[in-house]
C-alpha cells in the first residue's frame, strides 16, 4: 500500500529556541489509514501536526532537519498554499482558521481559490455542511456560532477541497457527545472513500474503535505506533497521561450541600442573543463549596447564561442575584467572580505564565513574598512551574488553558466558572485539575464547570443540570 505521509529522521526547533521539539522522528502512514495521535499536554502533538501542511517552517520559521513528505510532496519544497489540496487542517481554535464572517463563504473560500466552476462550489458546500449538520446555519455569522458549531465549520471548510489527508487537531474537545459520535461517523465515511485520517486527541473512547493504529508521543518523541487495543493498558495510560476509553460515568446524584449560606440566585431568567437565541425561564441556586455541573449539546445557551453570571452580558429579565461575603457571614470581604473562558487566548496577555498569576495578584494588594509563594504553589499544584518563564502564547493549548485556569485559582475567587476547562487536557493534568477543584470546594470556593467532557464532570461534580435550547431540563440523554 502506498504511503500517504512519510517522516524520516525529523527534527524541529522553534526560532529564538536552544533545544529541539521534535526529536528524530520516524513514521510512515498508509493512504487510507486512520492514525490516532496521543500523548501529555506539549509533548510536540500540534507541533508535529504544524508540520504536515508546510506551515513549519514556511510560516513559523525555525530549524528543521530530516523531511516529511505528503503525498509525494517535500515539505521543504512547498508552501501551505502549494500543499492545501493534499492535506486539511482544522486547528484546536477554528477561530484562528476563518477567513470570512458568513458561514457559507467560509466553506467557500478554500474551492473559490482553486478557481473551481461556481456550480462545482455550490455542490461542495452543500455537501460539506451536510456532512457536518450545519446546512440551517449557511447564512449565519461564523462568530455568532457556539465554539462547538465553530468547530464543525471549520471541518466543512476543509471538507469542501477534498483532500487526501485530513488532520485534525482536538476536534472533539468543543463537541457534544452526539456532536463528537458524528464527527466520527464523518471520519469513518472518508476512511472508506479512500481518505488519511491523522486525528490528535485526549478523548480516547472513539479511537479505540475507529482507528487503524495509535501513535504516543512524549516529549518531542515518538514512543512506538501500536493496536488500538494499547489504550486499554492500565500502565502505559498512566505513564503518558493517556485518557480510558472505557471510563464509566456514574449516575450523577445531588449532593445534599450542608452549608447554609447561599452564594448564587438566579429566578426566572430570560435572555435574547443578538442572533435570536433565547434563555428562558432559567432559575437555580448555588452555595458555598459547591461544584455544579451545567451541560447540554453545542448551542444549548450553556456559556451564555455562564456570561450572565459573570456579568459579561446584561439582562434586564430576570434575577441574578450574586450574594456577598458580607451578606452571607458578616464578613466585609467583597465577593469575586473569576471566569475561564472556552479560548484561552481570549485571556491570556502578559509576557510570562509567571506575570500572567501575578498580575491578579498584584492587583489585590498583596506583599511581593506572599506573591511569589501563591504563584509556586498554584503553578506546582498545575504542573506547569518549569514554564513560568514561558511566553503564554508559545505554549500548547492544554498548558494555556493550565495557565489560565491557575491566574483564576490564584487569586481564590468566591465563584469561579470554568468553561470548557478541559480543552487540550491530558488525562493526567485533568486529574490534576479534578483535586484543585476538590481542594478549592472544601475552602468554601463555589464553582460552575460547563464542559462536554462527560468523564471530567463525572470526577468533579455534587449537583449536575442539563441545559436544552435555552432551557432547564431533566433530560438525561446527554449522557449517552
């Protein structure tokens, strides 16, 4: 069988850096084949994929040694543009991806520039957003869509050129349950048409089914290729921070809370998005040290009602009522709210992982000393002080997401929102996350986790609710 993607002796460095990233790779994948890439958050996954298109080094820079050839193609010899009909890429952020503002377009742009036949154009994106579920939302601003419905654009995107070899980057990390087992469906279709899947993911319950061979990467190296049956492997998963693709959720019961004081009010909310969406009727209470769950499918309005909350959107409709310190204990302590957005580099702006803590810090008022101990100790507890030199937007989407995550904790706010925490999260630093959680709860610190990642809500949660187009519900289907 032909090989599709070759990489012999490779090597890669960023610019500016000492060491390499990437470290004497050797891989072949067959045309056809369906390749899962693991391995701990940085370990060189996104890099190596960075790779494949000729994005490194004709757009990043560095030093590359050995080659990678796709379809024939040296990436040494061509440009991202000269090798786009041979490999798509849907990257961690699909933000960072669009090219336009309408959804139609967007699935457009890549067939327009191969001068296709404006019928030709028409075709493929009707199909490509088929494909995806997303044929009601043609006319719709890409940035008007949840991150989840972002995501499956940005697969119809790449759809719509029919390449051979399609990578994708965290693709399930923004997608429902329902939403993931589609995408997996598509991917499975385009295997059997003849398509290279190279899939880079933590969620490991889909490829125990669907992949050929699994690919494990540790820093900047790769392990070994093997079965698919390695992710039932109790030890290796441990040692490379690999998910269970097995994992059993638990009936999520509601936790009686014993603690009296009530720290979130919202009664009888309603709420109207720019784009026509609507909260309706939503009403819920929280109390201090409680970590409540909120999930529900793409679109379902989950971080739009976290954005109320955090006082990001306003609402005339409705009470949110944010009870403080002092209302609560007689403290005079003012109440805080933090909270972690889906993309981290919507938060992240300092030149340092370091100053990205401190900054909050310092804001607060505290002594230079106790400054420095909150930081170790956060960035410690995070696994994440080896890089508090680091530039934050030089890190791979799980660390940032680390890093984001501890400029929050650090500053120990009273109600914290994590939305998507998990994104780009390794199985070990989200157990990690899983005890800061617990340990936060137990200093009285109430938390909301909206997230799709069934296993991580599973681990952290008292109380879960389940959120449908715009409304509270008892649905349990979500869970599968």
């Amino acid at each position: 069988m032909v090989n599709m993607v070759e990489i012999e002796n490779f090597y890669y460095r960023y610019p500016h850096q000492t060491d390499y990233c990437l470290k004497d790779l050797n891989l072949d994948i067959k045309k056809g084949e369906f390749v899962f890439l693991t391995g701990k958050s940085g370990c060189g996954k996104s890099t190596l994929a960075k790779c494949f298109n000729g994005t490194i080094p004709h757009t990043i820079g560095g030093e590359i040694e050995g080659n990678i050839t796709v379809n024939g193609k040296n990436t040494r010899d061509y440009k991202v543009n000269e090798i786009a009909a041979d490999i798509g890429f849907v990257f961690q952020n699909p933000e960072s991806q669009f090219f336009t503002l309408k959804v139609e377009d967007e699935v457009a742009f890549g067939p327009e520039n191969f001068a296709l036949k404006p019928e030709e154009i028409q075709k493929r994106i009707n199909w490509a957003l088929k494909e995806v579920e997303m044929s009601e939302m043609i006319n719709e601003n890409v940035y008007n869509l949840s991150e989840g419905q972002k995501q499956r654009i940005a697969i119809a995107a790449n759809l719509s050129i029919l390449p051979e070899v399609l990578v994708l980057d965290e693709p399930t990390s923004n997608l429902d349950p329902k939403g993931a087992q589609r995408l997996f469906n598509i991917l499975d279709k385009l295997k059997d048409k003849g398509k290279t899947i190279i899939l880079i993911d933590h969620r490991t319950q889909y490829a125990l089914k669907t992949a050929d061979k699994i690919i494990i990467m540790d820093e900047g190296n790769i392990i070994n290729e093997f079965d698919p049956e390695i992710l039932e492997d109790n030890q290796i998963r441990k040692k490379f921070g690999i998910r269970d693709p097995n994992y059993k959720i638990r009936n999520i019961k509601n936790h009686s809370n014993k603690r009296k004081f009530k720290v979130l009010e919202i009664k009888d909310l309603n709420f109207v998005h720019s784009n026509g969406f609507k909260l309706q009727d939503i009403s819920l209470d929280l109390k201090e040290g409680e970590v409540l769950g909120i999930v529900g499918n793409n679109g379902s309005g989950k971080t739009t009602l976290a954005s109320l909350i955090s006082g990001l959107l306003k609402t005339k409709n409705g009470k949110i009522k944010i009870y403080s310190a002092q209302e609560r204990n007689n403290s005079k302590k003012n109440y805080k709210v933090g909270m972690v957005l889906q993309n981290p580099d919507h938060q992240l702006f300092m030149d340092s992982v370091y100053n990205e803590l401190a900054f909050g810090l310092e804001e607060m008022e505290l002594n230079p000393e106790d400054i420095k101990k909150q930081i170790q100790s956060v960035l410690d507890s995070m696994n994440l002080w080896q890089l508090k030199d680091r530039h934050p937007h030089s890190l791979s989407g799980g660390e940032k997401q680390r890093t984001l995550i501890s400029a929050l904790m650090a500053r120990k706010p009273d109600l914290l929102i994590l939305d998507e925490p998990t994104t780009g999260m390794d199985g070990y630093h989200m157990d990690k996350l899983v005890l800061q959680i617990k340990k936060l709860s137990t200093s009285s610190i109430s938390i909301i986790l909206i997230s799709h990642d069934m296993e991580f809500i599973d681990k952290s949660c008292d109380r879960l609710l389940y959120l449908e187009e715009g409304r509270l519900s008892t649905k349990e289907s979500f869970l599968g």
